[in-house]
DNA sequence: CGCACCACTCGAACCGGTTCGATGATGGTT
DNA sequence: AACCATCATCGAACCGGTTCGAGTGGTGCG
C-alpha cells in the first residue's frame, strides 16, 4: 500500500494525498474526506524509509551502550528505559548501538549511514574518541556525563564532586575521623572515567578540608568484588568507620562482607555515597544516599538533543544536577 | 557525500560504484582501485535510508520490550543484551520499542511502516493480541516465550513446566512434604503469562504425582514483595520447608525474611527454581536452580528469524529448551 | 465585464541508492 | 575479414515518499 495507490482509489494525484497527510497545504473539506476513506479501508501507512529520504530525516535516535557483554549497572539501566520513554514523547524511535570492544561496527554504521538525526552517549570518557568521531561527523549528539573539556555538544550530568564532598561532611559532621571511599573499578579509572575520577578528587579534598585521614580503593562490578574489597579495608585500614561509594554493583557483596564482619549498620559502620535510589532503598538497612535521578537526566538529555537537532546552530545546553541526599539509616554517629 | 559524487569523481557511472561496492557484478580492477581510493578520500558511506528504500530492506530488527516504567527483571535484560549481541553478528541494527500500556504507539509506528524486517516479542501471553497483528500485517517475528497454539512464527522458550517438576521431584526426593510455589505477580498470571501458568500447572501435578502438599502463592516483582510474601506463607502454611520460584526481583526481599525469620538455607529451608545464574549465583548460598540460558535463547531467536525473513515461506523454526538444574547449596534434607 | 486574488490541485523533480537491459570494446575462432 | 562470446560499463527506471512551481476554476471588486 502506498501513497500512489491511495491517490489512484482517491482520484487524486499524489502530492495531494501527501498534503492531506501532512496539511503542509490546504486541501478541500471534500477530497480531504475520501482520502482518509481510502487510507482507513486500506489502511495505509507512509513508508518509514522512503520519508526518511525524501526529509533526510530519520526520526530515530541512537542510544550508544557499553557492550552488552559487560553487565549494565541499575543507573545504566533506568538511563536505557528513561531515553526510550522521553524519546516516545518525541514520537522518535531509538536504535540500541552498543560500543567499544569489538563493537564500533555498529556505532560506525550508525553513525556514518545517517542512520539516525542524532546519537545519546553514554558512559562518557573524561576524554572520549568517540565525542571526536561524532564531531568529526558533525551529527547532533547529546552525553550523560561530560568530557573534560565540554565543547560544541549539549551534556547532562550528576556533580559528583559535589556530592561525595557533601557526603564526606554528612560523615565528619557525624564525628568519623577515618574514612574509605569505594570507587568503580580499576580498568574504568585507568579509562579516564569521569564519575569516577571526580569523585576520587572530591573526595581527598573536601576530607582534607575537614581534617580526615582519606583512603580510596577501587572495586570491579560486581557483587564478589565488594566483599573482597571490604575485606581488604578490614584488614588495611581497621581504624576506617565509615564508606562513601558510587559502586551500585558492589553493594550485595559489601552487605554480606558486613554481616560476615558481625558489624551493625550504622551502629559500627556508616555508609553513604551516590546510588540509584531503588537500590538504596533495597539495601539493609535503606541507604544515606544521593540518588542518581536516571529518569530526569534520560529526559533532559533527549530534550537537550532534539532541540539541537532542531536548531543546530544555538549553543548546546547542558545541565549539572546536585540531587539531594536523602536521609535514610545507613549512617550514624561515631561510637568511642 | 552521495554515490553520484563519487561516480562523478572517479569518471564513472552511479551504477558501476554500485557494483564495485556491492560485487553483484564484475568490475575491472583498475576502476575499482579508482573508485575505492577516492571513496577513501571522502569517506563515503551509502544512505542507509535510501538503501532501505531501494532494495525493500532495512537491516534492523525491532526488539519489543515491556514498557520502560516497569523495571525489567534480570532475565529480561540478559535478552535485551544478548539479541543486541546476536543481531551485531548478522550485522544487523537493533530498534527498541516499548509496548503496553499506553506506548502502543511506537509498536505501531515500527510495525506499519515498514521500519524494521523482522520483530522479536518478549514477554508473551499466551494468547497475545500482538502476535495477531505481527501475523495480519505478515510482518516476519519470533517470540521468546511461546502462545498457546503456536501458528506461523518462530519461537524459543524455556521449558518451564519440566523444569519445575524437576524441582519439585529434587525437594520430594530430599524428603520434603509440604512445598510452595513463589510464582510471578497476581497481574501476569491474570493477564495469561505463559511462564507462570505452566509453571503452576508443571508445580500442582508434580506435587500431587509424589503426593506433597503444595501450595501456590503470587509475589510482585520487587524485593518488598518477596519479604511480606515469605511472611505471608510461615504465617499460613509453617509447616512449609521448601519453595519454588520463578520471580526473580523478590528474591533479595525472600532473602531478607529467611533471616529475620532466623531460619539457615538450606538448614531450615530449602529454595529453588528457575532463576538466571547470575543471580542464583549471588544468593547467599548459592541457589541450587534451573538457570535460564537467556545468551543462548536471544542467539536463537536471532537465527531463527533471521532465517524467516530469509525464507518465508520456510517452515518456522523453535525450541523449547531444559537447561539442566545446576546443584548450587539451597537445598537439603529436610529435619524432622 | 474584466481583473486580481484565493483556494485547491496537478505534474515534475528530487532524495540516494539498486537493478536491469543495452551497448561498446576486446579478443579468439573459423 | 567476418563473426561471436565475454567483459566492463552505461543509462534509465524504480523504490515511495516530499516539495515546488505552475496551472485551474471560482469569487469579489472596481
């Protein structure tokens, strides 16, 4: 069914119906009528490519992941649902193109058979190749996270600094003398991997600033890891009272490893960090945390990037946000 | 960057560089070297939009996924990840799109417009109105899950019904009497899900086979829910010392109630079922479970249709797959 | 009555590829 | 030298939409 045989049924050429569809023109209450008749009793729907052509426009965004091998953290995830339902808004579609390892197969062809009217990066490297890529391609892009030195693309991003700063004075204010921050993993560090980095340096500084001793560990994502790891702080640094993390995945095996350890949260121990509010809300007891507002981002992000599509020219827009830590039970006094 | 450009550039017709990229036909070797050196030089990559358009294809599959608003379980996401993987090794591109609820939109948008070859349905009913319209619309698909009387389409499905049987005859045989099911939420079952509908059946007749006591019980899909349901069954049924159970997202909060109840696994209380090995993994202690091969299901489904829109007129493809259970540490002789 | 204007419709060109039939050059046979 | 097969290439048509300029007929106004 296409458009010339509805206009053949219709008694109307083509360019009418198509005027008919898109009211780009106006067209008589009449034929306007037995168009739609046709297009109802045939049930007729405008070819997705051909439109794309003849727009040069696709109406489909790309969402680049990081390879599907590497399990997607819960912030990750909501960030996934929360494009895909801010881009349903759109009326855009969304083309899931994993990255990095083997895979740039993919986001090469995206990117470069104009696939898409632009691209959502996430997991964004301080200094990201393929932030150059999409430049370099001059197509519309948008990233959750930023790079180091943000220029011609609008990003979306949670101050980490800020927060783990906020969260080293939630802990001195609470009288903790020793404290550990459990990072993402090695590899992630050694990438140049913002959140990570940022949060390191918040981190030491603002503990400087309140006179704390400060050690910072990284930790590989996933469960075992964060048992190891606290392990490791038990026996490092047994004077440490209390930990500040971004590491969701870590969590359960840092549940288990405190439990092994028959230390009370947050009678012993305090924790606190920047967290995914349901997994906050699932740990044991509910977590002193700043969530990560993955939805709001995910909607801002599209946002920011349609406009940009839309208006290439006017200067990319970005959003830092400070979510607020919300008290729950994780943390406590220092106890003598 | 057009094909007409570079036929321009390299003193050729449009047609020849169509054939020196395709290979559909010979070209000499001294014009393709011409041509390949200046398509180097611009970097040219061909529309994807107008190659769709021109050879009736579009090299994208459309993968249907719950809505966004509801949180996808782990298995769910293993099968997101593991078609994006299997579709990246035909080399084909992978568009999300959210159905239910009132998202119906874009599953319309895809299936009607002919913007995807083929679609991949997760999340089956067992008579699903979307099968129907995939089926009116003769659009290839295959579903991971499978109707009840399935028709035209490919499928690829866990055999539920056996392995909790399995189940149930591993806790009879370690002397269990008095067993319960901890099936997926209220909603599902109502809205005729496969997978919890015959894992009811395959649990009832297995039970009433070795002659246990067996009761079922719904559970949400979220760790509160898993904590007041355990409650809920020491509250109804104490004399219980075992369960089956499919529902993944409740088992941090089943865990959660096994301790507060003060009962060791599998001491007190033996747990199994069907359950994604990275999670029976991460249960403390590991679950003993029929682990679903998410990976290997999406590579099939993949295959599969791929294979359909190949050959259309092929007899459709499925399996029904019985991943073994793995023996992990959740169960034991019950204590008299 | 004639003219300008408006509302509506049409045909043709275009988007950027693929594919088919035709054509010209080349070389080998008889 | 005439003929035929083969190979490489070209031009044109097509996929299914959108968009532009150019009619066409009817209306209001001077």
């Amino acid at each position: 069914m296409n458009i010339g045989e509805i206009a053949r049924r219709a008694g109307v050429s083509r360019s009418t119906v198509s005027y008919a569809l898109s009211g780009k023109r106006p067209v008589s209450a009449t034929t306007a009528q037995r168009i739609n008749d046709v297009i109802a009793e045939l049930g007729y729907r405008p070819n997705a490519s051909a439109r794309a052509l003849a727009e040069g426009r696709t109406r489909t965004l790309s969402l680049v992941i990081p390879p599907a091998s590497r399990r997607l953290t819960d912030v990750q995830l909501s960030f996934v649902a929360g494009v895909v339902e801010a881009a349903a808004t759109h009326d855009l579609d969304v083309l899931l193109s994993p990255s990095g390892g083997d895979h740039d197969r993919s986001f090469e062809r995206v990117v470069t058979g104009r696939r898409v009217d632009g691209v959502i990066l996430m997991e964004i490297l301080l200094d990201d190749p393929r932030v150059a890529r999409l430049e370099q391609e001059s197509l519309p892009f948008v990233t959750i996270g930023h790079v180091e030195r943000p220029g011609t693309a609008p990003w979306v991003d949670v101050d980490y600094a800020e927060l783990i700063t906020r969260c080293v004075h939630h802990l001195a204010d609470l009288g903790h003398r020793d404290v550990v921050l459990i990072n993402r993993s090695d590899e992630l560090v050694a990438a140049g991997y913002g959140p990570a980095l940022r949060s390191s340096s918040g981190f030491l500084t603002a503990a400087e600033q309140r006179g704390l001793t400060a050690h910072t560990v990284c930790c590989a994502d996933e469960p075992a890891a964060g048992l190891a790891c606290f392990e490791e702080i038990r026996r490092r640094w047994p004077e440490v009272t209390a930990a500040v993390t971004i590491n969701e995945a870590a969590l359960p095996g840092l549940q288990r490893a405190l439990r092994h350890a028959g230390l009370d949260v947050p009678r012993d121990f305090s924790i606190t960090g920047v967290i995914a509010s349901r997994l906050a809300e699932g740990f044991h007891p509910p977590l002193t945390a700043a969530d990560v507002p993955a939805g709001d981002m995910a909607q801002l992000a599209v946002d920011f990037l349609v406009e940009q599509i839309a208006n290439p020219g006017a200067a990319p827009r970005n959003a830092l946000l400070q979510p607020a830590i919300a008290l729950r039970s994780s943390t406590g006094a220092r106890r003598h």
